[in-house]
C-alpha cells in the first residue's frame, strides 16, 4: 500500500529540472508532497485531490493523473535550496473518513552550483 | 507561533527502560499521527488519532503505545524498548478533515543500546 516513488535519488545542476513521480497500486483520493533537508522535519510543500489538477508553488508543480494513479512533482530551474528528500503521502477514498496518510521512501534531490 | 513541540530531541538508553516521547501542538488539530524514520525506508506511520481518546495503529505499532487524554497531547510511549527502536521520530498534526497538510515536530533521535 506504500506508495513508490522514482527516481530514488537524482543529482542536478542548478538551473536544471527535475521529476519526481509517486505511484499507487490503489485508486488515490489524494496526494501530498512534503520536502525535508537533512537534520529537519518535513515541511509541507502542496495537495493535490483527485482531478488531475496541477498546482504550483514556487518554480515547484505538481499533477495528479487519477487514471494512472500517480502524481508527478516538477522542479523547473533547480535552486540549491530545493536539494532535500522530498516525500509524497497518499490517501485512499474508504467509507470512513480516518484516512491515514502512507509516505513513500523518498527522493533524494542533490542540486549542484 | 503555531507549532509541534517534541521532546526530548536526543535520547540514548538501555534496552528495556520505559521511556516517553512527549508530543505537543497548540493549532487545535484533531489528528495527531507519529512516524518513524529509518535509512531506506520513508516515513512509517506508527499509531494515529483522529481525536480525543481515539487512537488507531499505523502501519508499524509493535513495541509502541499512545495515549490522547487531550487534544493537544499525544504522548509515544516504549514500555521495552529494544535496539531495533533506534529510529528518527516524528510527530505529526493537522486538522481532521481530509486534505489537509501535516504539521511536523522537529523529531526526536532515539538509540537504545
């Protein structure tokens, strides 16, 4: 039920992009994606419900396919303060709203000057 | 400020020595979650609660306990704990509702010999 994420880990060089994709075997409600650099605690970058909606923050964008039950995570122009771990958390459409939300393992994002 | 405090952020002891983790929020959040983090594997879910003496398992609640005697606490107790509960730990809230971004602690780094 844990979502999978790809790539596990990627090194950039600032000014290039990035995709980070998060898979279900499951039909998903939501997505969330949260970024935490080393020796911190996550930190919430954005949702994204089922819709196939897109939705920016920053030079950061996220999509949620529903038909293919992934969401995919954008870095366009990489900064070296987006280098992190960056997590995606699924939740599942049950008849009873106590969803929990399931972490990926993370990708690692190592952006270079 | 809006925050989650945990405490302690260090902990080094012996197997089998009670020990606590205090976790506390001051956003009114219904839904309280703690996590373990591990090299490789993500962020595992350990034990939720949707509300005032309500609590559910997570995905790894082995060797664990909680207790939700007020909104704003959620205390991780290890009645035994055992080396292979050295982890990174986190607290999490948010609101109850679905969609809604969690709001994590600073983590607690816990080793027992």
């Amino acid at each position: 039920q844990q979502p999978v994420q790809s790539p596990q880990a990627v090194i950039l060089r600032e000014g290039e992009d990035a995709v980070i994709n998060c898979s279900s075997s499951k039909a998903l409600y939501s997505v969330h994606w949260y970024r935490q650099k080393h020796g911190e605690a996550p930190v919430f970058l954005m949702i994204l419900l089922k819709g196939g909606e897109q939705k920016g923050h920053e030079k950061i964008s996220a999509s949620f396919n529903e038909k293919k039950q992934q969401s995919s995570l954008y870095l366009t122009a990489s900064q070296l303060s987006y280098s992190g771990t960056y997590f995606c958390g699924t939740e599942y459409p049950s008849m009873n709203r106590d969803d929990k939300i399931i972490f990926g393992k993370g990708t690692r994002l190592h952006i270079l000057p | 400020e809006a925050q989650v405090t945990q405490n302690p952020r260090y902990l080094i002891t012996v197997t089998g020595k009670k020990l606590t983790v205090t976790c506390s929020q001051n956003m009114n959040h219904e839904y309280m979650s703690w996590y373990r983090q591990d090299p490789g594997l993500g962020l595992r879910q350990i034990y939720y609660s949707m509300n005032v003496e309500v609590t559910d398992k997570g995905d790894v609640p082995e060797g664990y306990k909680v207790s939700r005697k007020e909104k704003r606490n959620f205390p991780l107790i290890l009645e035994s704990p055992s080396p292979n509960q050295t982890s990174l730990y986190f607290c999490a809230s948010s609101f109850g509702d679905s969609n809604q971004p969690q709001h994590f602690g600073d983590g607690t780094r816990l080793s027992i010999l």
